[in-house]
C-alpha cells in the first residue's frame, strides 16, 4: 500500500522537487509489488497476497498502457535519432557506427563537445545540411532535408539554449524543437527543467503545422511537469506501443563498471530521452539504439509522414527493426 500511495502522490502532485524525482520510478514500483506479491504467495499469506495484486492492478495503469499498440501498419519513411554523447566522451567511433547503421533522415546530438563536433563533421558527406549554432549548449544537427529559420531561443530560466528551426521535406515545412534543460539536481536546476518546458510549450502552440520537440528532457512521461507539456502542447511520445524503453543511465562503456554492478543499476534505468510529435504524424516505431560511450542510449524513431504533413514528393521507405 505504501509503494502504491507513494508511485500515484509522486505521478498526480509531484510538484515539489523530491516528490517529483520519486515519481520516474513507476516501472519500479510496479515490479516491485509484483515480487512482494510473489514472496507473501511463497509464504501462503493469501490475503495479503490479494491486497498487494490489487495495488499491482493500479501500478499496472502506469506502465502497462506504453506498450498497447496504437499505430497502422506502415513502412516508415522519415527516420530520427536523439543522442546524448556525454561532454566527457571524446570518441565519436561507436555514434558514427550508429549512424552508418542506422541512416537517419535527421540526427540531434546531445553534450557534443569540441572533440566529438570535429569527428562528426564526417556525416555532412550524407547529411548537407547541419548546424552547431547551438555548440556552447553542446547541441548539434544533421539533417537530409533542409533547415531552415536555424535559430537559438531560450526558454526560462535555462543556461541552455535551445535550437529551433524548421524542416523543409519536399516542399512542406515541420516546426522542429531541440533542448537539453538543466536535470532537476537542486532547486535553481529544477525549476529551470520546469520553466524551459513551459516556455518551450508556449512556443510549440503558436506554430501551425506539424511539430518535433526532441531531446534529453531530464524527465519521464510519469512526471506532473511533463504531464503538464502535454496537455498543454497535444504532443504524443514515440515510445507510445512500444515500450518504456529507458535511456538512462546506460553503464556498460561510459562507467566501466563490473558486470555485476551494472546488473544491480540496469533495473533503475529510466526514460528521460524523448522525441515528441504531432498527433497527426504516424509513429511507426520506436526504439532504443546501441552504446555510443555515452550514459544514454539513443532513441531511434520511425516516422510515416503522410500528404496531410508531406506534400507529394518521394521517400525512400526502409524496414524497420526492433531492438
């Protein structure tokens, strides 16, 4: 009953900074009832047992719906990927790898830092059009189709600016958001998360067309903060019908860790990496990518823009994997 209360208080009125950071751990909660369910089963403590399933059903509520279905069988069309590169990794080989195997249409990188822009200025070979306008906020963008309006905007009371610029594919223009707010370590950094996603949120509902917001967010879909953006935005997240997919902490080659640590902290990764979009564009997939030496995985996401979003032109479609 405790992990209960504890999972819906931090999810419905996590306002306050440690509330709110208790309230990415849903999946946690979750699972944990269920093994304490299991145990007092073990113990013929049937009663108890119900009661526990019982608040595992209400915990269910939380996690389970992430993996409903809820797209159209489709090729995709438009592939994206967010990275977070870490500033202190200074090896561009395994994010270069990613991107050779993955061939993205648009690619955002996170904490990119003097070392990594200098490799990664390889991909204009197949990506023209890029920017690092936004290098001192350790953002930078590759693109297949043009960008244009490339432009710093600061949202709240963040350090960081953020890029927004807008996409021309084929003819037709996508309003295209780009921020790495501050993580909520202490109050001045939480509230700057919390007003940069309300200024970015005002902005995103003046635009009239279509709409990416991506980047590492520092927040899961469970926070009230986050739960706010949308509502206010109609955005969706990509990870909707397939899975949680969390992004952080990633251990193996950023932490050097033993194995047996990492499988100790692997059960508290959770999703803080997001790419948000349009209701009216079709998610086809989502999922997270391989290591890049970083603390995050990437997040890979497969796009079906339609003639509502896409205006004739031709796409390459490509198949899509899980992973």
């Amino acid at each position: 009953m405790a992990i209960t209360s504890l999972a819906l208080l931090t999810n419905r009125f996590g306002w306050s900074l440690y509330l709110e950071i208790l309230s990415h751990f849903q999946v946690q909660y979750f699972v944990a009832t269920l093994i304490l369910a299991g145990l007092t089963l073990l113990l013929r403590h049937f009663r108890i047992s119900l009661a526990i399933l019982v608040c595992s059903a209400v915990l269910s509520a939380q996690v389970l719906p992430w993996y409903v279905p809820s797209h159209i069988g489709t090729q995709a069309n438009y592939r994206v990927l967010v990275a977070n590169l870490n500033f202190s990794n200074k090896d561009a080989t395994k994010a270069l790898a990613l991107m050779d195997v993955e061939q993205p249409d648009l690619a955002l990188f996170i904490e990119v830092g003097y070392a990594m822009e200098q490799q990664l200025a390889s991909l204009g070979k197949t990506m023209p059009y890029s920017t690092n306008i936004a290098a001192d906020s350790g953002l930078m963008l590759y693109s297949k189709y043009p960008l244009t309006d490339v432009h710093l905007q600061q949202f709240g009371l963040n350090t960081r600016k953020s890029l927004v610029a807008h996409l021309n594919i084929n003819g037709q223009s996508l309003s295209l958001v780009a921020a790495h707010p501050l993580p909520p370590m202490e109050h001045r950094m939480f509230q700057s998360r919390n007003t940069l996603l309300a200024d970015a949120g005002d902005y995103i509902k003046t635009q009239t067309g279509s709409v990416i917001f991506l980047g590492d967010l520092n927040i899961t879909m469970w926070s009230p903060y986050y739960q706010a953006l949308i509502h206010k935005t109609g955005l969706k997240n990509t990870r909707q019908g397939f899975g949680i997919r969390p992004t952080w902490p990633a251990v193996a080659s950023y932490y050097g860790l033993p194995n047996v640590v990492q499988s100790m902290i692997k059960p508290l990764q959770i999703p803080i990496d997001h790419c948000l979009v349009s209701p009216e564009v079709t998610v086809v997939n989502s999922r997270t990518g391989a290591e890049t030496g970083s603390d995050h995985f990437p997040v890979i996401t497969d796009l079906w823009l339609k003639s509502g979003n896409v205006r004739y032109g031709f796409f390459p479609t490509f198949s899509v994997t899980t992973n």
